[in-house]
C-alpha cells in the first residue's frame, strides 16, 4: 500500500449531507457563506438590558497583546458607542503555548470576564463546556436567537449542530474555512533555486527527492519540520473521536463505522517506519521531539517544509506572519469535521454579568465589516492603507509592527477580511469553493461524552505522551518502541476507551442515521 492514498468512497446520501452541511439540502441553512459584509450591521435586533456603558473583557489567543491595541480599542469603543452598544472593550491577549494555563486559572478561580477563545485543542471547549464555564447560547433562554441573530443565520443551523453538546451550542464557531486538508508548506527560495516540481507529489515519500536535495546542499537549514503534535501523522486523517492524545479514531468514509486504535493501524506502521527512516538520515532535527516552538526557526528560514493544514491562500498567509515564501503543496482532499466545527470559538463566560452585551459585541464584529477589519487589522492610515484604487486590499503602513495580528481566523468571521496586497484577490471566493467542495465525515456532529473513562484516559495520555513525541518525529524506532507502546495503552485502558466509544458512536449513529 502507497503512503497515504487511501481514497475516500462516498455514498450518495453522503453527497447530501455535505450539501446540507454547507448549503442547507433542504434544511434551514440558507444563507450564504459571504452574508452580512455590509460597513454597518444593524444592532436594533436586541437591544441589551443595560444602557450605561459596561466594561466587557475579551480575553483572544495567538499572540501577545500589541503595541497599539490602547489606540485600537479606543477607536472600537467609539464605534460600539455609535452603535448603540454601550460596551467598554478590553482585549487581552495571549500566544497559544501561554493562553490554555491562563484561562484555566481564570476559570478555576471563577475570575469575571465575558468572552475568550476556545477550541477543540487550545482551552478545550468539551472540557470548560461540560464544566459550566460558558454561558448555553440556544437552550430555552434563545441567547444567540435574541443578541446574535445575523451571527445564527450567517453560520447555518447545520455547522452550529457541529459544535454542540447534547444539542446546546456553548460558543460561536468561527465562520472561516469549513473543512481541513493536509499537505506542506515549502519554502519557495529552495524551490525556485533547484527548479523543484512539486506537481506529481502525493505522499509524504513523494517528497524524499527534494529532502535529499536540501540535505546536500544547503547544510544551514533542515528538510523537514516534525514536531509533536505538528508532525505528518496528521496527513494520515483519521476522524479523531474524542481527544488527540489517547487512541480511538474511525475512518472519514466509514461505513461500519468501527472505532480502533490509530497506532495499530497499517498505514500508521508505514508513517513510522519511513519517518524514521528520514530521521536517520538527517532530513529531520536530531531534538524535534522535544521542540514546543518552531517559530524561531521558521521565521529564520531555517525550516524547507513543515506538514500543515491547508486551505486557500494558505501559503501567503503564513508567509506573511513569517517573513518567508512558501509553496503550497495539497495531500490530502478537503474534509468537513467536529476539528472545524470546534477548531476556532468564542464563548461567553458564565461569570459575566452582561452575557447580553457580550453576545452583541461578537454579532457586530461578525456582521460588520469596518468592526471586524479594525480589531484584525488597526488603525486605517496607521498601522495599514488600502492599495490605490481598492476598497479591500491592503498593505502596511508605518506603524504595521506596532498591530499586526494575522489572526483572523481565531476571531470570528473571516469573509469580512481585508486581503493583503500579497494574497490573491479572490482569496474568499475561493475559500466559499473551498468549503463547498469538502466531503463531510460521517461522524460530523458526534461528541464523545468521556465521563465513563476518565481514569483510563488519564493513563493512557500518559503513555502517549512517553512515545509518541519520538515515533511521530522519527527518532524511536518502530520494530522496537511501536508493539511496546501499543501493549502498554492496552495496559492503562485504552481497550476500555475504545469500547466506551464505540458504544456512544452505535448509540449516536442509530439515533441519526
């Protein structure tokens, strides 16, 4: 079996969910993906509770808070005031490798703020949800119907029912890419250099070659970024029911829908056994499993290709918070998953004291353009000016460093965007494409419930945690670590995990398909 060319078989009533899930198929989604760009979204829907200007705390991940973020939100605050919502906002921000342990304190200890990022994988919204930390948007309160009506109709019933729980919504996805595709960035000045063609590759051996390449000739940098968590593991794309860190996945185009354990997969042997066999002979750092922060290298140019998740644009995007050139290099074909449905949120938190407020600030920066490309971008003529003769591209302007956020996506409404003058212009129609072409999992909608097994996940993170740093960086060797490490997630309970799902995953499938 070639690395990674398994094929996805879609039945025809698959064909219709991915309609529904995108376009409505009959359901109550009819709103286009692009709906809600004007300059001034109406706020009269709701009008909140309160009418005496209250202090509202968003606490966003990605990045520290910038320089001129006093100056933005003193510009955001006129705006709200203009628009009837009588918010003071606050933005504190966090890089993500800080953000999960502040948030986790801040709601261990019941701190007040009102809105925050969280996620399937970065402040894990099933964790902080099952745990009353955010505010119910649609049980018999109506929160979101009544204060985000445009945000509701913008998104669609059918990818707001990818991110409940037990058919309660607990945060507002963002509305962005809708599916997920795996493959690399490669940087472009190697690229161009040794004339590399990149148009027959499909695998991850495919790209052997141009590792060898690199390895010979350009002994200041490295061929292939791999990292925990962040390694070409993921170019495999299993649906991952539950957490990332313990065992248990089903296929994307299952049929009878079987849970298993991904490491003892064949196509995971084969991962290991060729990333091993790069790590071997030096394509990859000799540290990489002990690596947390790559940004340092890539930004110095010093990385050749990293495995991604891939999207339109997603070269010049990442091109452009890195200071590099890349190019794009698609794997896998687009997948619509619970990873997106719950990949980028804000929630409201249960200690705020004006949830209302809150909910209409996020529905303004989802429905209006000039909010949302302000709290993204800065201060038109400071920190960006719009290229001649355009109304939505842009370039830098002086004070760029001091607000430069490129983080568009872990806010809200990405179609409002500006596109930089290093983008491609149709950058949105392409992702609406994008997102209209992806094939829908089977378990799009599932959330596990891991109650029933918390102490053997707990024990099974832990082995996970021992071996899989080193087996998906390629520095363990699979014919002696792999058997030993799937016969101690045995030990710990992951045959339990396993079952626990497969019951609820039966459960879900008799109640929904």
């Amino acid at each position: 079996m070639k690395l990674f060319k398994k094929g996805l078989t879609i039945v025809a009533g698959t064909l219709c969910l991915a309609s529904m899930a995108l376009t409505g198929c009959g359901g109550n989604n009819t709103a286009s993906t692009n709906a809600a760009t004007t300059d001034s979204a109406s706020t009269d829907a709701a009008a909140p509770a309160s009418t005496e200007k209250v202090d509202i705390l968003w606490y966003a991940a990605g990045t520290s808070t910038p320089e001129d973020m006093p100056k933005v939100l003193e510009e955001a605050n006129k705006y709200l005031e203009e628009k009837g919502i009588p918010a003071n906002l606050k933005i504190e921000m966090y890089d993500f490798g800080t953000f999960p342990d502040k948030l986790q304190t801040a709601i261990s200890s019941g701190e007040e703020f009102d809105i925050c990022f969280t996620c399937n994988w970065c402040n894990d919204y099933f964790v902080q949800a099952r745990k009353g930390a955010y505010v119910p948007l649609n049980d018999d309160k109506k929160m979101l119907e009544t204060y985000a009506p445009q945000t509701k109709a913008l998104l669609g019933d059918d990818f707001l029912a990818g991110s409940q729980i037990d058919g309660i919504n607990y945060a507002i996805p963002a509305n962005k890419e809708k599916a997920h595709q795996w493959g690399f960035l490669v940087l472009k000045q190697y690229a161009d250099k040794y004339n590399m063609d990149f148009s027959n590759v499909k695998s991850l051996a495919d790209m052997e070659p141009f590792f060898q390449t690199i390895k010979e000739n350009e002994p200041s940098i490295y061929p292939f970024e791999s990292l925990t968590g962040e390694s070409a593991f993921r170019l495999l794309d299993f649906d991952t029911i539950g957490g990332s860190n313990y065992p248990g996945v089903v296929y994307n185009d299952t049929k009878d829908f079987k849970v298993f354990n991904e490491l003892e997969a064949p196509e995971a042997r084969e991962f290991f056994d060729l990333v091993h066999k790069y790590y071997q002979a030096g394509y990859i750092k000799e540290d990489a499993d002990t690596i947390t922060d790559y940004t340092q290298d890539q930004k110095a140019g010093k990385m050749f290709c990293a495995t991604r998740s891939l999207k339109p644009g997603k070269d010049a995007e990442e091109g452009l918070s890195m200071g590099q050139e890349y190019v794009q290099v698609n794997i896998t074909s687009p997948v619509l998953s619970n990873r997106e449905t719950t990949g980028s949120m804000q929630a409201i938190s249960s200690t705020s004291k004006h949830p209302d407020i809150a909910l209409q600030v996020l529905e303004l920066f989802n429905t209006d353009a000039y909010f949302n490309n302000l709290i993204n971008f800065g201060i038109e003529g400071q920190h960006y000016d719009k290229v001649e003769g355009s109304e939505n591209i842009i370039k830098p302007a002086a004070d760029h460093d001091k607000y430069n956020l490129a983080l568009g996506w872990a806010f809200g409404n990405q179609f409002l965007n500006y596109v930089t003058e290093t983008e491609d212009p149709e950058k949105w129609d392409k992702f609406e494409a994008f997102n209209n072409e992806s094939t829908p999992t089977q378990t799009l909608g599932f959330v596990f419930n891991p109650d029933n097994v918390q102490t053997e996940i707990a024990q099974c993170v832990n082995v996970w945690r021992q071996y899989m740093p080193g087996l998906e960086t390629g520095k363990l060797d699979p014919n002696e670590v792999l058997p030993k490490a799937i016969e101690e997630l045995k030990a710990a309970g992951s045959d339990t995990i396993i079952a626990e799902k497969q019951a609820q995953l039966d459960a879900w499938v008799a109640a929904n398909k």
